[in-house]
C-alpha cells in the first residue's frame, strides 16, 4: 500500500473504533484525529465531510470483511453441495463476529441510515451491491438457492450476529447448529 | 392510570424519542425533560440514575410492543395451525414495523448494551423473559415448533426489522412473502 493509502485506512480502522465504542453520533473528524494519535486535521485531509468520512468509513468496513483468499481457494476447490454453502456461511459469519469493531460499527451506521438520508445512500449502495454479489456469487459457483434463499439468509445472519455482539436470546444455542439448522431448512431440496 | 404512571409514561416516551433521534449517546435525563417539555429535574425524580432511566425505557418498550387484545382474542379463537403460527408472526412484525420509534429505540440499547454491562443486564433479563414467553406460549397454544424454531424466527424477523428500518438488501421483497416463506421453511412438517 502507498503511504497515503495506509494512513487512510489507519484513519477508517481508527473511525470504526470510535463508531463501535461511541455509538455515530461520536463519530466526528476530532474524535478520529484523537483516535488514531494523528495531529488534528489529519482525517479532515483525507475526508473533506462527514459524508465522505462514512464513505470512507463503508470501503474500510468493505475491505476489513474481505475473505481470507487462502481459505476461499480451499472452499472453492470444492464441488458444490448444501455442505459447502454451510461452510461458506460459516466463514461469513465467523468473519462478522471475529471482527467486532467493524460488525458493531456496521450496526451503527445502519441506526445512522435511518436518521440520515446521506448515510443510507451510502451504506445502502454498498449493501445492495454486496446482495447482488451474493447472489451471483453463489449461481456462479453452482450452490444451491436463489435470490429469494439468499435474502432469507441475510436476514437471519444479521439477527444472529445482532443476538451475538449485543444481547442474545440464549448465548448456549451453538452458532454452528443454528448455521446447520438454517442450512436445512432455508435451503430448497 | 394513576397521574403519576402518566407522567412516567409520557417522559419514558420521551426517552424512546431521543434514542431512536440520536442514539444512545444523547440520552441524558436533560434531553428527556427537553423533549417531554417538562421542567429540567422532572426525569431525575422519576428515574433516579441512568441506569433506572434504561430499565424504565425498558418496560416502557415492553408495554408499547404489546399485542393489541382485539387482535389476539381473534387470532386465539383459532385452531393452531401454521397459518395461525403465520398470523401470529404476522402481527408481531407488523406491530414492530408500525412502531418505528420504538423499534429504533430498542435496537439503540442493543448496540448501547454492547458497551455497557447494566444495559446489557436491563435488557437481557427482558428479552430472555420474552424468548421463554414466546417458547412456553407457542406451546401452550399448540403451534407447530419449539425453542429452537422460536429462536431461528427470532434472528430472521430481528434481521428483517433491521433491514426494513434502516437500509435494506431489497425494498421490494414483500413483507408478507418473506413471512410466508419463513413458516414454510422454518416450521417442522
């Protein structure tokens, strides 16, 4: 990475924190300058509003849940079953809830969304561009479910993450048997 | 209601107005009686700490997402069946949907519990007791599924709020669909 490049994503991861410890409505240009012990109007250099901060803020997010490319290519390998799809749930999950920061920030931004029309653009661009992603993702690899499985899936994975990183229901239900029981049932047979 | 549990009620629903406004952040007694219009000192003497001030949010949010007693006594006069359990959910989103503040107010304490140990406590003794009340009324009643479907539905309806209240995969799925493939996938057969 360029230096610049560099001291932008140490700004974003700095920004995340501070969105994950403080909620959005901490999440200003001061509060990332002190964050990332950067002399102040160092992340109004990078980001010139707070529009662009969350834009900078959702690519950080984008980038931080990025698969690990040694673990895709072994999945990949694989010929496609429901099995594979669960282990492909499995790490998505497994990269939400290891990535506590970013998945709490998310949960922020998207409360941010409902409050402010500039951070729903952005956030929801990203989000629908992820769903269709999916989507493709998995009609290219040959893994079972559609559109309508996927959207399913989606709404079931952010309730349990949600369950997870903030309050839960009952924290001894196994994460791996509620993967295993959405695979089987969600997915058509 | 005695005059007093008015008064209570109505800076609770202030509270829940702040909250789902500006988030956990900017819930402070002070902003409570400014959004109630009530003399400053006025959310102080009914919630003596910022803790007791979350657990009334709280119940506040349990009393405000009770089920219409019309609408239950109809869906009760029914023989269980997953139409009825469908009806049943049915009411439930939709009751969490129409309540927009409220719904808000309490994803905010879900995030807010993330960071702090007396919201997570406040909170998590209210939704464990709802999750067992959920499980022991479904059977009660003679519903199809058990624990482990109530908590499957739990996390799916809890992603579709989010996705409905904030910014969403796809606003043009129906709501009503995605209840209807939720029973059909989810129940047992």
């Amino acid at each position: 990475m360029a230096r610049n490049e560099e001291r932008r994503a140490a700004l974003a991861d700095a920004g995340l924190r501070v969105l994950a410890r403080e909620g959005a409505r901490g999440l200003t240009h001061r509060a990332v300058d002190a964050e990332a012990g950067a002399p102040r109007g160092t992340a109004s250099n990078y980001f010139t509003s707070r529009e662009a901060l969350v834009d900078g803020l959702v690519a950080r997010i984008g980038e931080r849940l990025t698969p690990d490319p040694a673990v895709h290519a072994r999945l990949a390998s694989r010929a496609p079953s429901r099995e594979l799809f669960a282990d492909y749930l499995r790490d998505i999950v497994q990269r939400l809830l290891a990535d506590r920061d970013v998945t709490l920030a998310l949960l922020e931004l998207r409360l941010e969304a409902a409050r402010r029309p500039s951070v729903a653009e952005s956030l929801g661009g990203w989000m629908r561009a992820g769903f269709a992603g999916d989507v493709a993702f998995n009609e290219g690899a040959g893994l079972p479910g559609g559109r309508t499985e996927i959207a399913l899936f989606h709404y079931a994975v952010d309730g349990l993450i949600l369950d997870r990183l903030t309050v839960s229901i009952d924290p001894a239900i196994s994460i791996d048997d509620v993967i295993d029981e959405l695979v089987d049932r969600l997915l058509p047979r």
